[in-house]
C-alpha cells in the first residue's frame, strides 16, 4: 500500500501524516494496513475493495480511526492471483451538503480568520503572511518566536455546540512546539468564560505536518450552552529564536439537516 492523497477544494495533495488504510474486500472489513505493508485478498475475484483512510487521532500513533469525513477509495484495478497490486489511496470529503466547515484559514486572504488574543502586549507574537514555504496555495502564516514572546490567537469566528462528531485539522512546520484548546464562551452574552489548553502538537521543523484533532470530548464536558472558538498558543524562551508556519487550519462537522 502507497501513500495516501486527499482532495482538497480541487487540489489533491500527499498527506503528510501516516495515514492507515482500513480494508474492507466485498465490503467487509479485514484489516488496517500501514504504508509499505501487503495484505492477501482471497479470493482474487473479491468486488469491490473499499478502502477507508485512518488517521492517528490528534497525532497519537495508539489512537487510530477511521476520518469520518473522508469517503470511501475504491481499489480501481482487478485482483490478479499470486501477482502484486501496488495502489496509492485518494481520499475526497463528503459534499458540502453533509459536511459543514465553520473554520477555514488558508491564509489566501489579508482578512485572517486568527485574531491575536494577546494584542498590543509587548510579549506578543505576530503572525505574517508569507509565500515562501506554503503546503498549498500561494500562502501560509509564519509566526517568529523571539524571547521572551507568545503566540495567543483564536479564531475570529465561534462555532455552536455540535449536534455530532466535530474535528480539527492543521498543518504545521517549524521548530517549535504549538498547543491547541479551545476558548469557551457563553453562547448567549458571548461573555469569555475560559481559554484552555488541550493538546500539544510536535511538528516536524523542516516538512509539514497535518494533524487531525477530534475536539468532540472538548466541546461535550462544556455542553450546549456555550460556543467554542479554536485557540493556539506557543511560547520562545529566554534566548533562541523560532518559527512555526501554520496553513490549512479548518474546523469540520457534519451538517444540521
């Protein structure tokens, strides 16, 4: 089994996290298969192969699940007995008249959807657009982290108690580490009821890396009377310099029918 790709607003690109292949020949399911890995289907005559895409749960490699909002792969090649079948995966969403995206930054556009939480303190780190290291389009966010300063920002945008499952996806590169939570407010007074930390990602300092976060436990032991926005924090320290890029930052549920 190859790497897999997703389809993404027409562009279909590689996954840069490890991402299982949960097999299902003649539509019941056998195995989960790591890239690089073989697995016999028996017999060759097994229609259709389903394939489903499994990601490491919020970048834990025990935690694995299927992305509940990726559509089944279907193997596009006959099986041959005893021969080899080599396949990359492609991924696609369910259409938009399922699935719901309350958060989408690509950082495309000078009207970010990231506010700085911290803003006009002395120890806060901005966050620039720039061009030269996008995982897709033509920009990302660059975030410099000098001594002494701290990233704080949110998303402009709140989202309601979900009725379902609700995750989180983010792509991430630099040499610091970037902590994702929630901030919680009243959902009536839009009143601030608190800003937590729930996970800490360790991005790769030279590649991108995409993590998938299930923030349905989040939001649940909040309950229904409060909205929720995302909230990213990072800190430097007392002497080096960092930098962390972050691009693609959505939020995804499935729609209210």
């Amino acid at each position: 089994m190859g790497s897999a790709h997703v389809v993404i607003e027409s562009d279909t690109l590689p996954i840069e996290s490890t991402i299982d292949t949960w097999l299902y020949p003649g539509g019941r399911y056998l195995t989960v298969v790591e890239p690089g890995e073989r697995v016999p289907i028996v017999p060759a005559s097994t229609k259709p192969v389903l394939l489903a895409g499994g990601v490491r749960v919020s970048g834990v490699s025990v935690i694995r699940r299927p992305y509940p909002f990726w559509q089944f792969d279907t193997l596009r090649s006959d099986l041959v007995a005893e021969n080899e079948l080599f396949y990359q995966p492609i991924y696609t969403y369910f259409a938009d008249t399922l699935l719901e995206v309350p958060i989408k930054e690509g950082f495309e556009s000078p009207q970010l959807q990231l506010r700085l939480v911290n803003a006009g303190s002395a120890s806060a780190a901005p966050i620039f657009r720039t061009s030269s290291t996008p995982r897709r389009g033509f920009w990302c966010a660059e975030i410099p982290l000098a001594a002494y300063t701290e990233l704080q920002a949110e998303t402009t945008t709140p989202f309601p108690f979900p009725r379902d499952d609700i995750w989180a996806e983010i792509s991430v590169k630099g040499d610091r580490n970037l902590a994702v939570g929630l901030t919680v407010e009243d959902k009536v007074t839009g009143r601030t009821i608190l800003r937590e930390n729930n996970l800490l990602l360790r991005p790769s300092s030279d590649k991108w890396s995409t993590f998938y976060i299930d923030l349905s436990s989040w939001v649940r032991r909040h309950g229904p009377n409060f909205r929720f926005r995302l909230y990213l924090t990072s800190a430097g320290d007392t002497t080096g310099r960092y930098t962390l890029f972050i691009d693609d930052v959505r939020v995804i549920t499935w729609r209210r029918l």
